[in-house]
C-alpha cells in the first residue's frame, strides 16, 4: 500500500524543489517519495535541528520497517540505542527528548517516511 489510506487532508512539504505529499499530521502519504531531503525538510517544518542521534534513530526505523514491514516498538529502540549510545543516552528519555513532538515513534516514524502505528491518535 502506497497511498496513505487514513489521511483527511492533504498537505506539502517541498523536497528539492518538489512537493511531497503527507496527511494533516505530517506522515508521508507516498512512502516510495522518502528521501533524505523528506526527513530534513519535514524536520525543518517541525522546528527540529537533525544531529548524528536523529539520523541513527531514522536509519534504524527505515531499516527495521524494511526488514520486518512493521514499526519498531520503542523498546527495540531501547535496546538497541542502549547498546549502541549506552545507558546515558540509549533510554526512553532521551529518545523522547530528542524526538519531542511525539517521540521516536510518533516524529521518528514521520521522518523516517514510515506511517503512523495502529491505534496512534
């Protein structure tokens, strides 16, 4: 499914010169159109600054989606991060901190390119 099937309006965000379509939230409605210049100017829209950390959590969510094709829950994150960031910064805080309009589920996965989880509202 490429088309977001949820989404009550439309909205642009523009991505090397060209309009992306997402939903009123943000979510990318095509998940084929991703790209890095998405995540950034999605990113941008947000008020969110993108350091090494976010693109490690966004690299992660895209290759978990592509691997399993669902999302990754916040504790695999945990688990994860906690390994590769350690204790200090591989944590549900952090991860909520760094991602801060929804944490790494919600504004991770719009960046990310991948969609909303079930029962996300």
């Amino acid at each position: 499914m490429q088309t977001n099937p949820f989404a009550i309006r439309t909205e642009y965000v523009e991505v090397d010169g060209k309009p992306v379509a997402t939903d009123q939230e943000g979510y990318i409605q095509d998940m084929s159109q991703w790209s890095e210049g998405f995540a950034r100017a999605q990113a941008a829209k947000e008020g969110l600054e993108l350091t090494a950390e976010h693109w490690d959590v966004i690299h992660f969510i895209r290759t978990h989606y592509e691997k399993h094709g669902v999302q990754a829950q916040v504790r695999d994150m945990i688990k994860h991060f906690g390994k590769a960031w350690g204790p200090e910064h591989g944590n549900n805080r952090h991860l909520h901190d760094i991602f801060p309009k929804g944490g790494p589920q919600k504004q991770g996965n719009r960046l990310a390119g991948v969609r909303r989880t079930k029962g996300e509202h």
